[in-house]
C-alpha cells in the first residue's frame, strides 16, 4: 500500500492510495484504510482520496461497502476486470461526478487480468503565466543613455539605508533602460519550450484570435482566415524549433559559447534541470508551498534561520594574534577598480534577479562606476541580506546575521581563520573545508579509554562551538569503529556523546564522497560508483548526437572518468571482484552499443557502414545442434596480433555469432527492439 499526494487547480489536494489485496488475505487493508483514511486526509492536508489497485473485493465483499458507503465513495469501474468476468480492480474515489472516467484496454500479455485506463478531469497546479522582456541591446542608443546617466542626480538618489539606495539604482537604471533601449514584450507560459521565442508567441496569439473570431462569426472568409492563421504558427513554430536547434548543435559542437554556458546547455538537454523538480515545501503555518514563487520564499526563510545567531549581541572570543603586520580595519574601494570590473562584465550574459542588462553595464561602465562604488561602500559597512530565485521567481530580502559567504575570494580565507584555532585544539582532527574526521586508535580490549578520550574531545569542540555561536549538526555526526573481528567485542562499548546526545554507530560512514565501511573493504562504494557510472554513461549517450569527438571526449572525461577515478588510492585495497564491477560497466555499455551498429550493418544496411559489413559464413555440410543457425553467422576475419584481436571487426564479429548461437534476438524486426534484448542479455551474470 504507497500513498501519494497531488496538487490540482481546483480540487485542491488529492491522497492517491495504490493498494493490492492478495486473495489470501483477509479484510485487514480495507479495514486499514476504514479506519485511518480520515487521519490520512487529515495530516497531509487533502480534500478528496483516490484508491486505486486489485483489492480482490468480491472475497470482502461487506467490508468493501462498507468502506464505500462510511467515506461516500464511488466504484467507477463497472466492467469486468479479469477473464472470469468479475469486476476485482477497483477505482474508487469522491471526487465530483465526471471527472474520474475508466475504461478497459484487455489484457496484457500472460495476466488473467485486464487493464484500466483510469482519467482524472482535473488542472493540476501550475506557476501562473509571466510577462518576459527581449532587450535588443544591438539597437541601443549608446549615446543618448550614456548621456542621460552622465546628467543623472546620483546624490539625490543614492539616500537612505542601503537596501533603499539599491532599490533607486535599480528603477534609475530600468527607467532609462526602457527609454533608450528597444524592447519585445511577451507572455511565457509555464510550459513553453525553450525554442518559443517571440515570433512562435504572435504567431499563436494571431491564430487564437482568428478561432475566436470564427467560433463569433462562421462565416467561409473567417474560417479561410483561421486555416491560414495555423498553418502560419505551424511554419513559424517549426522554423523556430529548427533553428533553435541548429544553434544549439553549434553551440555544443562548436564551442562558440564560454564554458559556463556550454555546460549550462549541455546538462538542459540530459535532464539536470535541478529548479524545475524542487519538491512541494513545507511552510512555517502547516501549509504547503507548490508554487516557484513560493518555494522562493521557503528557502530563503530556511537559509536566513539557518545564518542566524542565537544570540547575536554576544561578542565571538578574541584570535591570537600570528602575525606583526598591520590590522586590516576598513576595506575601502576606488572608482578607477569598479570601472575596470564592469568593463569585464560578460555581455552573453543573462539579465539577474534585478533586470539590469550586462551591455548597460559594460558600455556605460564610466557613467556608472561613482555611483556603483558609492552602493558597493554602503554594502560593505551594512548588514548583509539574501534572496533566493526559482524558476525566474525571486524571493523578498531577508537577514544574515552570520555565515562565510561562498563562491567569493576572501570566502576560504575567512573560513581558515574562523576554523583554525579548533584544528589547534583536536590534534586527531583531519579537516576539509568545512568537513572534520577525527581519528581515534583504540585496544580491542580496553574500549572504555578511547571512548572517554573521545568525548572528551567532542566536548572540547561543542565547548568552542557555544564560543563561536555554532551549532554543531548531531543528525550529520558519524561515528563507526573499524574493526575485522567476525564478532562484537565481549564487553559493551560505553556511549559517545556529542553535546548530550547518544550518536550510535554506523556500520559505513562517508568522507568526502567516498563510502567507507566497517572492514575497510570499500565494496559498497565501488558498487554505487559502477552503477552510478552506468546511468553517466546513458546521460552521454543521449546527448552525443549534437556534439562532435571532442564535445563527447570532454564529456565522458567530466562525468564518467572523473567519477571512476574519484580517490582511488582510498578504495584501491576493495576485492578484485568488486573492482571488476568497474570495468563491467563499461564493457556492457560498449558491447551494446558495438552490437547494435553490427545490426545496422547486417539487417538496415547502414550505407555508412557498408564498408565494415562482414560475410555471412558457409553453411555446415553436416547436421548439429547450431547447424541451421550457420547462415545467420559471420566470418571472423583472421587477426595476426593481439591489437587486432580486440578491435571491433574480430571482437563484434565473435559476440555476434556467440548471441546468434544462444539467442534468436538477432531476428528483432526493429533496432530498439534489438537494443532492449541486447540489454537483458548481457547483465553481469550473462559474461563468461
């Protein structure tokens, strides 16, 4: 039984339960569901239910009514559902009348039941449509905003509290930017495709124009003027995928685009779009936030908690100080460096959160550097504040009251000094970042000694963390005892403490990406990292066609190789079998794929491969089991070095003629068909 929660426009929130009832057991789910449905509804706060799955209810045949008749619910399936004629996988829910509908598909290969098509009638719940901005900065008029930022007022702008002196910086620089830049204004909907420019948005308006302009008035000119009206959006949609996609086959291929935005379109096109698949988010008041807007607000709320002090009027202890040069006490900054910063502003560059143009900022980069410098000074003698954005939406301003800032230049420096005086304090500490192993020998025999010496270091470190205001994370603490005894000590080990609270031992621990268990074997690591290295390898896959040799090679190097070859000093000590798992995962993608080429060659005359095709080899003159297979094998050429032995033609050529022998898959009408068999027939347990 899993329960699932959907969002919908109007319905509110639906609790989808998928349930199976097997034919020996008794009423127990459906009394389950009797009696905590409610409770469900409750705590996840949905409106209607949804119960879906082969309950067998002609065996409970009371309880089921019961059910149906306690909650108010409909059966929607009226049809028989197995071969015997009885009606055993019910959709039912209390949903309005209409807007669940069933109907049977028949059955579904060697299954005694048949298959439903359950619909549900309902919107589901999506970001509401925005109004985008094109800036065609190349018919900008330089000279006239340029002079018009030369005349600008900054003295009188600039006033107030930074947070007000930002907020007139940005409406001055949008102001003039509306006035001396042109611009194409147009509505994006949630689901647009990225090719959906402008043009395909006119385009789509004109021709719902002219429908709703016939649907008034069905006259023949109306009707010709809607038909023209689409066939003009078809053309101009298909123009715009075309193109769309012929300037990101160049982009990729031709690296024509910095490697940030290479990158960026690459991972767009294998699915890692990490802001379009944020979960729905919990707020504050019980409620749940399904929206980008929303979610914006959530995150940055839990950020904003999370940079803040518990007591922030207490001052931080005092550093020793380790050097005799002079204290660093304000950080002023000039003119002449801003301007030479905004002159280095990328101009392929996407507007921000505040909709400022990086062109405005690079060709007007003497205008606006006395008034950015005065904004930049008046940040650094502030507070700091942050904002998140999602999917175009940008939330409020919230506080940071404390927190190293990363991504920045002084951001490693500030976090030596501010983690320094605890690696003095741990001597076991090995640190990273901000990641702190500590390392404890320990007798067999006398386990009681280093478990009081290692609280006694977790309570030196929580001591300086109530110092330093820092809340050290206890859900995120792990501890394990390394140890190859087959069985536990005699004796009980004492409890580790952190702060108070028991931390129990785990049987693997990770540091920094690697997976380390109790024995020192590494065999779990290995494991994830060859299935992890698999889907990389599909995530290549899908995306070779729209680069070249050296769009592919820096790809797999990034994904895949970097992947393999994460720390392999550390799991180098894992079982050979365990590190043959590695070399599986390659060997399988790349048998795969060497034999669905040598099917394009043999069965659909591939004309670009024609010069690798093989003869087929000579039928045997006598009877044996794989006779009658003969003719569908190939020649193996001869090779005279063991290079050529595991080149493609020798090596393909062998495991072609090995599945013709053990399979008849080879006959596969299409090539996907022949890709999903190859696929199940060389898993591990299927290599020699």
């Amino acid at each position: 039984m899993m329960f699932f929660k959907i969002w919908t426009q109007h319905h509110g929130s639906t609790l989808l339960c998928v349930c199976y009832r097997p034919q020996w057991q008794g009423r127990e789910p459906i009394e389950f569901l009797q009696t905590h449905l409610d409770r469900l509804l409750q705590q996840y706060s949905c409106n209607h239910t949804v119960i879906v799955g082969d309950l067998n209810q002609h065996l409970v045949a009371r309880a089921f009514e019961e059910l149906l008749t306690v909650y108010g619910l409909t059966n929607h399936v009226t049809f028989p559902t197995h071969i015997s004629g009885s009606s055993l996988d019910p959709v039912i829910s209390d949903l309005p009348e209409g807007v669940v509908t069933c109907r049977p598909l028949g059955a579904v290969g060697s299954s005694d039941h048949l298959a439903v098509l359950s619909t549900i009638h309902v919107a589901w719940l999506r970001d509401v449509p925005k109004k985008r901005t094109n800036w065609l900065c190349g018919k900008t008029n330089w000279e006239g905003l340029q002079d018009a930022l030369r005349h600008t007022p900054w003295n009188n702008i600039l006033t107030g509290d930074v947070d007000t002196q930002v907020r007139s910086f940005t409406s001055t620089i949008h102001s003039l930017q509306r006035r001396y830049v042109p611009t194409h204004t147009f509505t994006v909907k949630p689901l647009d495709r990225p090719w959906f420019g402008y043009d395909c948005r006119v385009a789509a308006d004109e021709k719902s124009r002219a429908w709703r302009r016939f649907r008034r008035h069905p006259t023949h000119n109306n009707k010709q003027r809607h038909k023209e009206a689409w066939v003009n959006m078809q053309r101009v949609q298909r123009v715009a995928q075309q193109r769309w996609q012929d300037e990101l086959k160049f982009k990729l291929s031709d690296r024509s685009v910095g490697s940030k935005s290479w990158w960026i379109a690459l991972k767009e096109q294998q699915g890692f779009t990490p802001d379009d698949h944020i979960p729905p988010l919990n707020k504050a008041d019980g409620s749940v936030a399904t929206r980008s807007c929303e979610k914006a607000e959530v995150l940055a709320a839990h950020f904003s908690r999370k940079m803040t002090v518990s007591d922030p009027d207490r001052l931080p202890p005092a550093v020793a100080r380790l050097t005799n040069t002079s204290q660093l006490d304000t950080i002023t900054l000039t003119t002449e460096e801003v301007k030479r910063q905004l002159q280095l502003v990328d101009p392929k560059k996407a507007l921000g959160p505040d909709g400022v143009s990086p062109h405005i900022l690079k060709h007007c980069a003497a205008q606006l550097a006395a008034p950015v410098t005065d904004v930049f000074q008046c940040c650094l003698s502030t507070g700091k504040s942050l904002s998140v954005a999602v999917n175009g939406h940008t939330s409020e301003e919230h506080p940071v009251g404390a927190g190293v800032p990363q991504g920045t230049v002084l951001g490693p420096l500030l976090w030596n000094v501010f983690f320094n005086d605890l690696l003095m304090l741990t001597p076991e500490a090995h640190a990273y970042a901000d990641d702190c192993t500590l390392t404890f020998p320990c007798d067999s025999t006398d386990h009681r000694t280093t478990v009081a010496l290692v609280n006694q270091v977790l309570e030196t470190i929580t001591s300086w963390g109530r110092r330093w205001h820092v809340d050290l994370a206890q859900d995120k603490t792990q501890v394990m005892l390394i140890s190859r005894r087959h069985h536990p000590p005699a004796d009980p080990i004492p409890s580790i403490l952190l702060d108070g609270k028991v931390l129990l031992l785990q049987p693997t621990v990770n540091i920094l990406g690697v997976e380390v268990n109790s024995t020192l074997s590494f065999t779990s690591h290995v494991r994830k990292t060859a299935s992890k290295a698999a889907g990389r390898l599909n995530c290549v896959r899908r995306v070779s066609h729209l680069l070249d040799v050296r769009g592919v090679t820096t790809l797999y190097a990034a994904q895949v190789r970097s992947l393999m070859e994460y720390a392999p000093l550390t799991w180098s000590s894992c079982p050979p079998s365990y590190l043959g798992l590695l070399d599986k995962a390659l060997q399988h993608r790349r048998d795969v794929a060497g034999l669905c080429v040598t099917y394009k060659i043999l069965k659909q005359g591939a004309p670009h491969l024609a010069t690798l095709r093989q003869p087929w080899a000579t039928p045997h003159p006598y009877s044996t089991r794989d006779a009658h297979k003969r003719d569908q094998q190939l020649i193996v050429p001869f090779a005279r070095t063991e290079t050529f032995f595991r080149s493609f033609l020798p090596r393909y050529s062998r495991l072609w003629n090995r599945e013709v022998r053990q399979t008849d898959m080879h006959q596969a009408a299409t090539l996907y068909i022949f890709k999903c068999a190859v696929n199940a027939w060389l898993t591990p347990s299927g290599y020699n």
